[in-house]
C-alpha cells in the first residue's frame, strides 16, 4: 500500500527471505536490507546504508516484533516463565524498537526533512491484559505505548510525529502460531465488526499516520481491533 502511494521502501527483516516476499511484485526501486534490530550496530549500519542508498528516511515504520510461544502455542504463566524468554521478548518488541527509533531521530537530527513520521506497533494485548500472548509480550508492547509518549514530545521540535497502532487479532504467521483458524468464531464473538484483522487494515493505518495530512497527530495510538476494545 505504501509502494502504491508513492513510498520508495527499505523494507528491514532479520530474515533476508521475508523482506523479499515483501517486495515480491513491486518495481525495483525498494529495496531488502538483513538486519537485526536487537543489535545496536547493526541498526546504525543499516540506516547508513539505507540513506546512502535510498536517501533520508521521511517514514520509519517499527512493525519487526516477536511473540515467543512454546509448542502447541500455549500461553506460558508467569510463575512458568524464564528469564531467558523475557529477556528475548523484549529484546526485539522493546530494545529493538527504541534502536530503529533512536537511529531515526539521529539522523534527522543531522538532516531534517519535512514530514517526519514513526509509526511504532503496540497491541490490544498490552491495553487489556492479552489474550495469548505471554507476560513478556505483553509488558513488551505496553513499553511501546509509553515510548510512543517520550518519544512524541522529544521529536516534535524536528517536526517528526510519533504514534503507535494497536492491532487486534490479525490474520498472519504469528497470530496463527498462538490461535487457529478455528477458534476465530469464539474470538469473533467479542468483535463488533465481526472478523479477524488482516495486514492491509494495519497499513491502512499506517498510510495514514504516514500522510502529511496527519501532521497534526502525535504521540497518539490508533486502535485497529473491529472495535474489541474501546477507549
Ligand atoms: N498478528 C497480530 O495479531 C498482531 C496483533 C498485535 C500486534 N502485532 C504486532 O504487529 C507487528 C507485526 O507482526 P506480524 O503479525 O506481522 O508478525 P510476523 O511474525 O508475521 O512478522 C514479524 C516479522 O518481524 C521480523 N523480526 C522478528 N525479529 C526481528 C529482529 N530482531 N530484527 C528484524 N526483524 C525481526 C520477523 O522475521 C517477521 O518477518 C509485531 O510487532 C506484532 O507484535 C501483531
């Protein structure tokens, strides 16, 4: 949807395959970087490359999260958790998003441009508890709402906005890790409109977080959910 209005994407995955299939099918002007976004340096690589390659950075979407479940996707206790699977969690949900944001910031800081955007992803989980997803997770992406905050009025001088989405179910990979397809009946049942979410009604989201239009709005988050949760 961003490709189709116009974005030249740098699309960031820790897997080089995944960002690929992002772009399957778009012209060639985007391009795939490999990078883990736990690891400082390899956020400060991949911005250099990325605006050496592409150009400053208007956009920077923070979607890469993890939801660690054990097999058969059962939700780990608290009482039942490791150090090791918190730490994990909030490597990537958490430390990776504050390094992509931090990096975003300094290189605006540097070279300004017009419409700066970051669009962060917090989850229903972490504004009602969750369904399930683990402690960490939760914790994880309720460290996103806050940072969303921080980060707003910090940027606001650079005229960057920050804001957050906070999906409901949706309908990828990870969700289907922790919900099959046949307990949608059971969890639309809470869902006013009715279905589980899908990609496009986060992008949705985005495109329009991204927009000019959206200048007046930071430090906010949208709620995608089908009207599960209400504020
Ligand atoms: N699917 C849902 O129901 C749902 C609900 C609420 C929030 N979210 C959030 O939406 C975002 C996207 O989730 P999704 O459902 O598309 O999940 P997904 O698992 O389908 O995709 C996540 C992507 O992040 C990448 N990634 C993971 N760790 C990384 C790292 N260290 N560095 C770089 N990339 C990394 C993965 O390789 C994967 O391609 C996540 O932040 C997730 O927490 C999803």
């Amino acid at each position: 949807m961003l490709a189709a209005a116009g974005y030249q994407l740098a699309v960031v995955d820790r897997s080089i395959d995944a960002a690929n299939q992002t772009l399957a099918g778009l012209v060639e002007s985007h391009k795939a970087y490999l990078t883990d976004i736990t690891q400082e340096a390899q956020v400060s690589h991949l911005f250099n490359a990325v605006e050496a390659e592409l150009g400053p950075v208007d956009v920077l979407l923070n979607f890469a999260g993890v939801m660690i479940t054990p097999p058969g996707g059962q939700r780990p206790s608290i009482v039942d958790a490791s150090l090791e699977h918190w730490e994990q969690t909030f490597a990537v949900n958490a430390r990776g998003s504050f390094l992509c944001l931090r990096e975003m910031l300094r290189c605006r800081q540097r070279r300004p441009v017009e419409h700066g955007r970051i669009i962060n992803v917090s989850s229903t989980a972490a504004q009602i508890g969750g369904y399930n997803g683990s402690a960490a997770y939760i914790a994880s992406k309720g460290a996103i709402l806050s940072l969303t905050k921080i980060a707003a009025r910090e940027a606001a001088p650079m005229g960057i906005t920050v804001n957050c989405i906070a999906p409901g179910a949706m309908d990828t990979p990870m969700l289907r890790a922790v919900m099959p397809v046949e307990a949608d009946a059971a969890y639309v049942k809470n869902v006013p409109l009715g279905r589980v979410g899908n990609a496009q009604d986060v992008a949705s989201a985005a495109l329009f977080l991204a927009s000019a239009e959206a200048g007046y709005i930071t430090g906010s988050c949208i709620d995608v959910n089908g009207g599960m949760r209400m504020q």
